[in-house]
C-alpha cells in the first residue's frame, strides 16, 4: 500500500470533518434526543401516575358505592321501623278511640236503661193507681196519696 499526499490529506478532511461534525453538529442533535428521551420518560411516568390515580379512583369509587349501600340499607330500615312504630301507635289510637266510644256507649246505655226503668216505674205505679181505683171503685187522688205512691215506685 502506497501512503501518499493524497491519503495523507484525505485522512487531514476525514479529521476535519470529524472535528466539525463532533463541535457543530453533534451537540445540537445530542440535545434533541436527550430532550426526546426526557419527554418520552416524562410521558411514561404520567401514564403511570395516571394508572395509579385511576386504580385509587376505581377503589374509591368502590368504597363509596359500598357506603351508599349500607346508608340506603340503614334507611330502610329506619323506614321499616318509623313505619311499623306508625301503624302500632295508630292501632294504640284506634284501640283507646274504640274503648272511649265502647264506653260512652255503655254509659247511654246505662242511661237510657235508667230513664226506662224510671219511666216503667211511672207506668206501673199509674197501672197501680187505676187498678187500686178499680179495685176500690172510687177514685184515689194521686195527691193526696204522693207519699204512698212514690213509696211504691221505690219499691219497683
């Protein structure tokens, strides 16, 4: 092999091209993929970040569709009870209205048995005076004889 000028200055070109490239070209294009590599790893990172939000979202979620549930479960069960508390208090009502109204019927009763009785007893002892008079054939002055005639009714 022949080392001549020719390859002498082709090797100075190569060193010289070499030398520019590596000052003038090489750090601007170093910079952009560094800058590349940091926003793909930047992105990844926030991908992942999202994938933890999104899974700690989900387990909130959860949580919160669970307490939702046990809340709307203790409602109805407030419900239940406000319910039948309702009904056994209107019950209690209806029972207390019935005995007062079974009562008061009772004392009408009670009453009206006694207004009958006095009004029998009125009638007998007017039967009694007819018939005493009858029996006598003469006329019995009911006032004259007030004391005997409400000693009778008291007797009946």
């Amino acid at each position: 092999m022949n080392i001549n000028l020719t390859l002498l200055m082709q090797a100075a070109a190569f060193a010289a091209f070499i030398w520019f490239t590596a000052k003038f070209i090489w750090p601007p294009l170093m910079r952009a993929i560094e800058t590349r590599q940091k926003q793909i790893a930047d992105g990844l990172a926030a991908g992942e970040q999202g994938r933890q939000s999104l899974a700690s979202t989900e387990k909130r979620i959860a949580d919160m569709m669970t307490e939702a549930k046990q809340r709307s479960a203790e409602i109805i069960v407030q419900g239940e009870k406000l319910k039948t508390e309702t009904v056994d208090a209107a019950k209690a009502q209806a029972k207390a209205e019935a005995d007062r109204i079974v009562a008061a019927a009772k004392a009408e009763i009670e009453q009206e048995v006694l207004r009958a009785k006095e009004a029998l007893r009125n009638q007998v002892a007017d039967l009694a005076v007819a018939g005493a008079s009858r029996i006598l054939k003469r006329e019995v002055d009911a006032k004259a004889h007030a004391e005997l005639l409400a000693a009778i009714r008291q007797e009946l």
